[in-house]
C-alpha cells in the first residue's frame, strides 16, 4: 500500500499527467500527496553574471525582479495543485 506520494510540479504536460496520476493513485490507496517546485535561486544568481563598475544597483533589481516573477510562477503551480487536489 502507497502511503505518501511525492510529485513534482513544473509548466510541462508531463508534469500535469504526473499530477493527474498522482492524485489518482492517491485516492486509490488513500495516501498524502505532497507537490514539490523547486526555485533555483543559484541559477537566478548565475544567470546575472559579472556586472560592470558601476552597475551593480542594476544586477540587484534584475535580480529582484526575476526572484520575484519566480514566485509568482511558483504561486500558479501551488494554486493549480490545491484546485487539482
């Protein structure tokens, strides 16, 4: 008997069939689904890379503001699994 079942959430139609398998089999053998995002905060930073003297008040806000769409992002995920479970 399955008693937790773990699925990952992401923007892809196989994360949407995982989700929807997922909640099959969880109410089949009565277990706890938990969704998992991931934010990968390292790569947000990696992906500013060096900034120029003088620049660096502008690498905060990029950074900022791609942290900030990340969330949201992952908000929509986490709203698409409570609807779905």
């Amino acid at each position: 008997m399955i008693r937790r079942i773990l699925v990952p959430l992401d923007p892809s139609p196989y994360s949407k069939a995982a989700l929807d398998w997922a909640c099959f089999m969880a109410k089949r053998h009565r277990a706890e689904l938990t969704g998992l995002v991931v934010l990968d905060f390292p790569g947000i930073k990696k992906s500013i890379g060096p900034v120029p003297l003088g620049s660096s008040s502008y690498a905060e806000q990029l950074k900022a503001s791609r942290l900030e769409d990340a969330q949201k992002h992952i908000q929509s995920l986490l709203s698409r699994f409570i609807e779905k479970c």
